[in-house]
C-alpha cells in the first residue's frame, strides 16, 4: 500500500538498503516505536527477574546456614560421651580436640561446648576458653535448641545452640556451632555471574524476538507511521458506511468480520454482531447457506424480512488477503410481489408435506381427524372444524348421508361461538349441504354478504358474523367415491379472505385427509371385530372352588388384539388347574388362534392329565395346525409356533403344585411372609416346535401362599427388557397380606406401561389347604368281605360331618365303586372322603384299566353299578396316578340328586 508522500522532483531514489535502514532507525515509524516498547519492557523484567533472583539465593544461604548449623550442633551435643565429658573435672582437655575433628567434617565456623552457664569449654580461638558467650541462651539452658542470627564479638554468625543431656534428662551443658555472616553472605555473590549471564541472554533472545514482530509489523504496516495508518483507516471507514450499498466480510470460520452501516440496516443485525458465527445472526436459511459455502454468486435475490435483496459475493484469497468472503447488497423491494406470490406457493407445498407427515400418524379415527385440524392452523385457517358421519365414527361403512358428529376443532383463540366437538350437526345447512350434494369444495368468500349461507340457522350466523368470522370453504371427505364427513375452514378478524387459489390448497388437504380417516376407520372395525372375538374366548367369570382364592386382570395391547390367554379349571379331588398362555401376533388370527388352544386345554384337563403330558398333547395339536396350512400362507394364516403356555395343578389336600410349561415364563411365589421367589423351570421350547420331552415340577407351597402367573407382556416390551420387568414385580409383591384382588392392583400400578405393545394377562392365586378333619383315608384289603365294614365306617364319617342326609347316597355309590374295584382291579385299593363344596367319593387301585357305562338287558343280572354311581352323583370318572387309576364321585351336600346325571369320562377301554 503506498505510504502518499510525494516525492521531491529530480531528486534520484536512495538505494533500497539505505532506504531500509532509515526506516528502521526512524522512531517516527510505528514498528520502531512498538520494537523501542518492547525492548524497555523486557529489559524491566530482566533487571526484576535477577533482583528476585539475588535476593532469593541470600535467603537460601541463610537458610542452609541454619540448617548446617543445627545439624552439627545436634551432631555433637548427642554424640556418645559428650554429656560425660561435660560431668568430668577438665571438660576443655576432654572435649577440645573433638569438637575442633567436628567443625572441620561439619564446614561450619566454630563448635563451642559450654556450661550451664555460657562459659566456654571449648572454642577454636583458644583465648575465648573460659570467657561467656554473648546473647541470650536461656532457652538452650532450659532444653529448648534453636537457631539465631547472631551479632556481637566475637563476629556475627548464624549460629544454632542446643543443650546437651545426661541420663536423666538433665541439662548438663550447650554445644554452639555457626557459620560468620561474612561467609554465609558471598554465597549470592558467587552466583551473580550467573545470574547476570542469565539476564544478559534473556535480554537478547527477547531482543531478537522484538525485532522479529517489529519487522512483520513493518511488513503489515508498510512502513507507515501512526499519523499515516489513522487518516488512511478515516478514509476507508467514511468510503465504507456512506455508499448505499451493504458491505460484509465474512472470515474462513464463518465469522462476520465487517458490515457497514448500509449492511446492518438491510439485514436488521444486532449490534454485537461483529466476530459472531453468520449462523447465529439470524439472516435467514438462504443467505445463511449462502455466506457460510463461500459460493460465488452474482445477483443472487433473496428475501430478508419485508426486503428483497440482490446479493454478490466473492472471495478475498485473490485479492492478497486472507480466506473469506465479501458480499455486497442491494435493495430490490420492487420484486416484493413476484416474490410475495413464490413464498406463498413455496408454504402451501411446505405445509402439504408437512400434512402427510402429521395426518395418519395412529390409527385412531378421532385422533386423525384433530391432526387435520391442527395442521391447517393457524397457517391456512383461523377456525377448522372436521364432521365425520357417525357409521365412520363406529369403523362401519357409511351407506349415504345420514346423523354427523363434531369430531375435531382447532383455533387461534377458545372464545369462538362454533358448536363444541361431540355435538351433532345439521347436514341440511347451507352451503355444508350444497358441498355434500356435489361432492365439491364450496368457497363463501365472504359470509357477510352470503344469501344462502346459515338461512336455517340465523342466530348462529349473527353470532359468528359478530364474533368475527368472515370467511368459509367447505370441503367434503371422501376416499374411495364414499363421502366420510365434511371438513370446514374458516378465517376472522383482519386475516384475508379465500380466494380460489386456497379452494384447490384445501381440497387437496381435505383428500390426504380423507385417505388417513378411512384407513383408521376400517383399522377400527377389525380391531373392534377382533377385539369382540378376543372376548368371547376368554373367560367371562372364573369358576367356584375350594382351592384356591383368584383373581386376574387383562389388558389387550393398544395397536392390535393378540393371543393372551388365561384359565381356572376345577378338576376332581379338590384340585384346580391354572394355566396362561400367549400366542405370539396379533389380530384375527392370532385371537382365533388362542381361543383353539383354549378350548384344546379345556377338553385334555377333561381327561385329568399330568400337566407335562398335557403340555405335550397341546404340542402336537400345535405341530397338527401348522402341517394343515397350505404352503404360501399370508401372515393372517401364519403359523402358529411361537405360542407358549404354563399349566399349574394344586392340590388343597397336600398344598403340592405339579408345573409344566412350554416356553413360557416361570410364575412368581410369594410366601404367607412375602418373600418372592421365581422357581427355576426346566428349560423347553414354545408349542409347535415339537421332538423335545416336557418335564413337570413340583412344589409345596404353604397355605396363604400366593402363586402369580403372567404374561411376557406385563414384564417385558420395547422400553424394558425382562430382568428389569422381573424387578418390579418382585417389588410389587414383597408386601405381605396383600389379598389376591390387591396384589393384581398393586402390579399392574406398578408395571402397566402408557401403551401397551402387547397383551398382558395376569393371574393371581392364594393357596388354601382342606383341614384334615374334612377328609377320610382307608386302606382295603382284597376282599368283599371288607366292603361292608368300609362302608359302615364311611356312613359313620359322614354323619360326624354332619351330612346324615348324604349317608345313604354316599355308601350306595361307595359300595357300588369299592365292589367293582374288588372284582376287576389289583391291590392296593384305598378308599378316600373329600368333604368340600361337594361330598368327593375316590377309591384308587393298582389296575389300569378304566370302567365305561353299558346299557344292561332286562335279564342281565349286573351291569348296572356304574348307571347307578352316574345318576346318583353330579360329576364322576377316572383319573390315571401313577401305579394304577382312581374313580371319583362328586355328591350334592344334603342328600340331593342331580338335576341331571353328568358323565366325565367315557372310555373305550374294557369294562368291568
């Protein structure tokens, strides 16, 4: 940059040396000036850093002189023998020459040993012996040592003074050592070469580096002296903001490094805007991308605020400066209406996008239709309300026009005198019913001077025409040529009002609309349909029984019905049998699926299986439907492995509980005292897998303990993995005494997530236990002649209980089973009472064969035991244990005959 002095005419150029050399010498030049700065600076911290220096060295000489001192004294003051030395008749013979071997090993000036007193035992100068030291040694007379900075005679010394003690710890003299001052104060001068020498190469290399910055300076400044720089930065600053054109410079990091006063005003920056990244100005997106790219651009328009400016931009690199960007401006506010009607376009399709993103996103009818409404406000509409037909509100297909409900209304203010949502709405009003008829949008531009708008309905039109509201375009939803309800836009107050372009913006919303609404409507009518199906296969109410106390809960998943399923199934001999299940999917078929194995476990607890060998024939039942679906089956019709199950047998006789399951959760049990326990399983595959055994487990569980089964879903889901679910279950049942109704309470507040992903059934059981007075147990020989005796004790049982009137019915059938047992069967027979709900009648053998009803003739003379055992009892069969079988009879307390006889069990096997 030239520096503007003229030049004397003729007058030949100094050569460039010269002319280098002059400018370095010159203190009118500003590198000159800072290089003069810069070295008095650093020679001020020099001169402080070698005084600092000095003065720290002194301090150090007299702190070593302290140390050595000390250190000798205590050296030879506890050296062996001073102390009786000190007690012996000529204490200068005996200590003189040791204590001058010790000043010589210990560097120091003098070691003197002396009394009590201060008299001198020992010195280097002989004279001194005899003669007291001068100071102050009381303190070292007293046991204390310390050290001192000394002056008097003999010279000044730092010197250190500490007693010496005999073997009582008495004070039996002072031993003295020190260093003169002189000596201890050329320590520091000895290092002053070096401390000079130090300060004379700082002094340089700062030198250097003074000169160094001064050239660069000299280089950035061209030689320029203040006076120079600052009418030249005068002249570019009034260049800068009086041009009518914005000014920015823009640094590589994408810093804003200069805006004229132009520039700030077209871009409305803030007044610390300088050094601050162009992302946080707040320019707009468009401008924004385009200082931040350092794009070359030529009169790129963009809009800022109410402006329209033309914007240039280039690069500074080219031009000798550093990496960045100059961008000029100019206002172009006469394309404000171009402009206007492109921004307007550029919104409606941005606000369409946004409605297919927003519009659908649950399947829930009302929800869509809010979204709808949310959406068009307030940036189309002031006021938006959607109709929907009621059919479409109950997910049926609307048939015609007929009853419409308020389904959704959004607005920029509460206070507007629309009917609220869930009120029904007259279809017979105009222009909503001209709208419906044509199946067209209907535009009443302005609702003021409308003829035919609200004629039935004058004070609504007063009230809303005072309210504010100007402006309507009705719009009809349909999808798939059915007409779903109808969707109203309104605008009040000073907002414009519809013109015709808006009529095609709110078809086009109204029909993405539509779409959604009727897909959530039919998604409605098959989750209702599946749901309604779902409920038909579950349990309506759990049976009465002895055994057990239970309650359950069951909460179908939120987006779609699925397989869970639970069961309470009283079996004979007081015991019951739980079970839950969980087929995995959802919908139809998964619903349907459930409500087969259901019915497929209710029909094998029918037969009084083991649970390990139910488990297993519900297996194969499983392995059966999956080999009956046709390859290529949709996922409506998918397989059905993946289903699980848990099948518990309790028996209120013994309080043992026999479990098997088929990939299925462990259930919890909660002792009478709260402890939770989750037994260990063995390990199986999910029904349908099938070629793996089942085993059972078995349990003793104390009477008021509670047996909890559940569900994957109530421990486990996409937020929460299992261990954790595990957790809080065993936390939402450690409370002890909770009944069976609370603690289904207590979990599901504890565990139910906000929306449930999957179906969760929870089944809670707290174990009673039959007392032993209310059951009878005899063992009968082989024998007929037994049967009466057995029969006699049995009648006399039942009357101690109390059911005389039971008696007769209760031996006949007892006789009738116990005879057939000795006839058909092997040893052991036994014979045992079960007093509960009802009278229960066993007598178990060790033959496997089961007993079946036959139709006796007029002239047989038996065959007719069975008949009389089934018509006289409410339930009776067969069950198979392990070394033979069982038959049971269920009796009506009070001596009563069923109403009509029920046979369990028919068997094909041969008869008695």
């Amino acid at each position: 940059m030239p520096s503007g002095r003229a030049r004397t005419p003729g007058r030949p150029e100094r050569p460039g040396w010269r002319r280098r050399l002059r400018s370095l010498l010159s203190v009118h030049s500003l590198a000159t000036q800072v290089f003069l700065l810069q070295a008095l600076v650093i020679l001020l911290l020099v001169v402080a850093a070698a005084v600092a220096l000095a003065l720290q060295a002194r301090y150090d000489s007299y702190e070593d002189a302290r140390n050595r001192s000390l250190a000798a004294a205590e050296a030879f003051a506890y050296a062996p023998g001073t102390a009786e030395a000190l007690e012996s008749p000529d204490p200068s013979a005996a200590l003189q020459s040791s204590a001058d071997r010790a000043q010589r090993g210990a560097r120091v000036d003098f070691i003197s040993v002396l009394s009590k007193d201060g008299v001198r035992y020992t010195d280097p100068e002989p004279q001194l012996i005899g003669r007291r030291v001068a100071g102050d040694i009381s303190r070292a007379a007293a046991g204390e040592a310390f050290t001192e900075t000394f002056e008097g005679e003999p010279q000044d010394a730092v010197r250190a003074v500490v007693p010496v003690l005999d073997g009582s710890r008495r004070v039996v003299g002072l031993v003295a050592a020190g260093i003169q001052v002189e000596n201890v104060g050329d320590l520091p001068y000895v290092q002053l070469p070096i401390v000079l020498g130090a300060a004379a190469g700082a002094l340089l290399l700062a030198t250097g580096g003074a000169a160094l910055v001064s050239r660069r300076l000299r280089r950035q400044t061209h030689g320029l002296g203040p006076a120079e720089m600052t009418r030249m930065y005068e002249h570019h600053d009034a260049v800068l903001h009086a041009v009518r054109e914005g000014v920015l410079i823009i640094g590589g990091d994408g810093r804003l490094l200069l805006a004229n006063d132009e520039a700030r005003r077209l871009l409305g920056l803030p007044a610390d805007a300088d050094r601050r990244p162009v992302t946080e100005l707040g320019l707009g997106p468009g401008i924004t991308r385009l200082l931040v790219s350092g794009t070359e651009v030529s009169d790129e328009v963009f809009l800022s605020g109410d402006r329209l400016l033309a914007v240039n931009t280039r690069p500074t690199s080219p031009y000798g400066g550093v990496t960045g960007l100059v961008a000029s401006l100019r206002d172009t506010t006469e394309l404000r209406a171009l402009s206007g009607r492109a921004e307007v376009a550029r919104e409606r399709l941005t606000l369409l996008y946004e409605a297919g993103v927003r519009i659908g996103t649950t399947l829930d009818v009302r929800r869509t239709a809010r979204e709808l409404a949310d959406v068009a406000v307030p940036r189309f509409a002031d006021f938006v309300t959607v109709e929907l037909l009621d059919p479409v509100l109950r997910g049926d297909e609307p048939s015609g026009l007929g009853a419409m409900r308020r389904t959704a209304l959004s607005g920029v203010a509460d206070d507007h005198p629309l009917q609220p949502v869930g009120d029904a709405i007259r279809i017979n009003v105009t222009p909503m019913s001209t709208a419906l008829e044509s199946g067209r949008a209907l535009l009443e531009p302005d609702l003021a001077s409308s003829a035919t708008w609200s004629s039935e309905d004058p004070e609504g039109r007063r009230q809303a025409l005072e309210y504010g509201i100007r402006s309507l375009i009705t719009v009809p939803l349909r999808a798939r040529g059915v007409v779903l309800g109808l969707v109203n836009y309104w605008r009040s107050g000073d907002t414009p009002r519809f013109d015709e372009d808006d009529t095609s913006f709110a078809e086009e919303l109204a029909a993405r609309a539509a779409v959604a609404i009727d897909n959530a409507r039919r998604y409605t009518r098959e989750h209702a349909m599946a749901v309604t199906l779902q409920r038909s296969l579950l349990p309506r109410d759990l049976p009465e029984q002895d055994a057990l106390e239970v309650a359950w809960r069951y909460l179908p998943a939120q987006a779609g019905v699925g397989g869970d399923w639970f069961d309470v199934i009283p079996l004979p001999g007081l015991r019951v049998a739980l079970v839950v299940g969980d087929v995995v999917g959802h919908g139809m078929h998964a619903a349907a699926t459930m409500g087969r194995l259901r019915t497929a476990v209710l029909n094998f607890s029918s037969l009084d299986m083991p649970p390990a060998d139910l488990v297993a024939r519900l297996d194969d039942l499983v392995l059966r439907i999956d080999a009956d679906q046709p390859p290529g089956t949709d996922t409506e019709r998918a397989p059905v492995t993946g289903a699980t199950c848990l099948y518990a047998i309790y028996d209120s006789v013994n309080g043992r509980c026999t479990l098997a399951h088929a990939g299925h959760p462990s259930p919890a049990i909660v002792d009478p005292g709260g402890r939770v326990v989750f037994p260990e399983l063995p390990v199986s595959p999910p029904l349908g897998v099938g070629g793996h055994p089942f085993d059972e487990t078995e349990l003793d569980l104390a009477e008021g303990s509670r047996l909890v089964l559940f569900t994957d879903g109530l421990v486990e889901d996409r937020y929460r993995d299992i261990d954790e679910g595990l957790a809080g279950l065993r936390a939402a049942l450690e409370r002890p005494g909770l009944e069976p109704e609370e603690t289904c309470s207590a979990v599901m507040s504890a565990l139910l997530p906000d929306q449930p992903s999957d179906d969760i059934a929870l089944l809670v059981a707290r174990t009673r236990l039959l007392d032993r007075d209310r059951t009878a147990e005899w063992e009968v020989p082989l024998d007929l002649s037994a049967v009466p005796r057995v029969r006699a004790e049995a009648g006399r049982r039942i009357s101690e209980w109390g059911l005389g009137d039971s008696a007769f019915v209760a031996e006949l059938v007892l006789s009738e089973l116990l005879t057939n047992a000795m006839r058909y069967a092997a040893e052991p027979v036994r014979v045992r009472l079960l007093l509960g709900r009802t009278l229960v009648v066993e007598v178990s053998d060790g033959s496997s064969t089961s007993p079946h009803l036959r139709r006796a003739a007029a002239t047989d003379e038996g065959g007719r035991g069975l008949f009389l055992v089934a018509q006289f009892s409410q339930r009776w069969g067969t069950r198979y244990v392990t070394g033979g079988k069982v038959i049971w009879a269920e009796l009506l307390l009070g001596g009563e005959l069923p109403a009509e006889a029920v046979m369990t069990f028919v068997h094909e096997e041969p008869a008695w």
